[in-house]
C-alpha cells in the first residue's frame, strides 16, 4: 500500500473511464473489506474499540499502527478520542474511505487531525491476460536480465524481502527484525502471498498480494533504488495478477502512490475511490 502524498482533489477524474461494474458498490465492498484484512494482519493482539476497526504492531512507523473504519457517523468523535487513548506512544495514521461515514474526515479536522494526503484507490478486473501491451513478463526484463519473481515464505528470503521494502519506504534498520516476526505470525497467512524480485541471487523488488474477499489487493511494491527504471516493479505487477487470478479472485486493487500510479494505468487499473490519510499531532 503506498504511503506517498497526493495534491488534494484529483482521484475522480477517471471515473468515467472505469468500466461500469467497477463503479458496482458491491465491488467496492469487497475492495475495502480486503484492505482493512490486510492492515489489520499487522495488529496481532490490538485492542477492541466498540464501533472502530483498528490495528496495532506496536513497531514505532505510522504504516503499521492506525484506524481503517469508524461505523456510526454519531460516534466519530468518541471513537477519536478512543483511537487515540488505545495507540498512545505510537505514530500512527487514520484511514478514511469509501467503508467510512461521509462525515469522518470533518469530524476527524474538528478534533485536530490534519490530512496528509488523498491516495487512489485503483481496480483492475481479472478478466484479460495480465501483460500490458509491449511489458516485460515476469521472467526476465532487457535491463535487468536473469530477473525472476519467486514466492517467498520464510527464513532468509523473508528477511530479504522485508528489508527491501523497509528501505525504500525509509523506515529504520532498527525495526526489521520486528517486521519479519509480525510478518511470520499474521494470523491470515494462508491468504498472502510474498513476491520477491531477484537478480544475481538478490532481492531487489518486493510485493504482497492478499487474496480475500474476491480480491487480490497488491501492497508493497518496492524497488531497490539502485534497481529502479529496469522493468521490475512492471515484472512484480504481472506476478501479481497472475497468482491473484490463479487463486480464483475476480479483481485486482491496490492503493496507489503518485510514482506508481502511470504504471498501474497502464495495465488497465482505474481509479474507483480514494483514501484521505489523517494523522493527529503528537
């Protein structure tokens, strides 16, 4: 899931462009439900808060602590509070989308959380090959030749992979080891699905795909910057859809960042919602 600020205002644009059953709410429904399936794997042990879908890792990185879903309109504000009293000492960030009431984010403005940035929630349907036009396949790219994209579960590999992905999302060396602990014990395990780009016997690229609720939601797409612009993150996106359609999902959807937004256009992504990230001031 991407993490990267977006100039407020811009995510509807396409709508008109996206096929009609991607506008299906029932679409929308599953899309969000898988979403909030994936961060909430983070939480472990997180604490219950009546009306309120919350996770907590405790790692100290807003990406891995935070809200996905208020229930009730009338009780955003004393879900607030109550947010903010269960993550206390951690940085963490408020997830608003289409599964929240219309009225979460003024109500969230009202008790002091600023937005940080409105990110593109994009669908993809998993009816057509997962090649777009003249990219690469997932085996090999002309600038990064003897790329592979294998299935990672565990042991170094693992911990390659998260350290990939931890650097390029500038989180510290300090926390990975943690990282790959909370990642070996997320209790939906038998639904994701590890991705590692490799070349030369190193991971260079990472991604995750959950399949849950009739969808494939992709996170974690990262390259090495030393390894950027070859065809990887492109290998890893064809990967992707390919074991999402391969485990019978029905879309594809994943949140995009502003530097991986043109490449998801291109394999026929659209852009269907949004998601508006809040933080409160420590």
């Amino acid at each position: 899931m991407a993490h990267a600020a977006r100039a407020t205002g811009g995510p509807q644009d396409d709508r008109a462009r996206v096929p009609r059953t991607a506008q299906d709410p029932g679409l929308l429904v599953s899309v969000f439900a898988n979403f909030r399936q994936y961060l909430a794997g983070w939480g472990g042990s997180s604490p219950r808060v009546p009306g309120l879908d919350l996770f907590r890792s405790g790692l100290l990185t807003p990406q891995f602590n935070g809200v996905t879903r208020v229930r009730s309109a009338s009780s955003i504000e004393r879900s607030a509070a109550a947010a903010r009293e269960a993550l206390t000492g951690l940085p963490w960030w408020w997830w608003v989308g289409a599964d929240s009431p219309d009225a979460t984010a003024d109500a969230l403005r009202r008790q002091g959380a600023q937005q940080l940035a409105v990110l593109p929630v994009m669908v993809r349907h998993l009816d057509r090959p997962a090649d777009p036009g003249a990219a690469v396949s997932a085996a090999g790219s002309d600038d990064a030749p003897g790329l592979r994209v294998e299935k990672v579960r565990d042991g170094e590999r693992l911990a390659e992979l998260v350290g990939t992905y931890r650097a390029s999302m500038g989180i510290s060396p300090a926390l990975e080891a943690e990282m790959v602990r909370t990642e070996e014990r997320r209790e939906d395990n038998q639904d994701i699905i590890r991705l590692a780009a490799v070349v030369d016997g190193r991971v260079v690229g990472s991604t995750v795909v959950i399949t849950a609720h009739g969808v494939a939601g992709i996170f974690l797409v990262h390259v090495a910057e030393e390894n950027r612009r070859q065809g990887i993150g492109t290998a890893l996106t064809v990967a992707a859809l390919r074991h999402g359609l391969r485990r019978g999902m029905h879309s594809a959807a994943l949140v995009a960042s502003p530097m991986g937004e043109p490449l998801y256009r291109r394999f026929g992504f659209a852009t269907v919602s949004e998601y508006r990230l809040f933080a409160f001031p420590a």
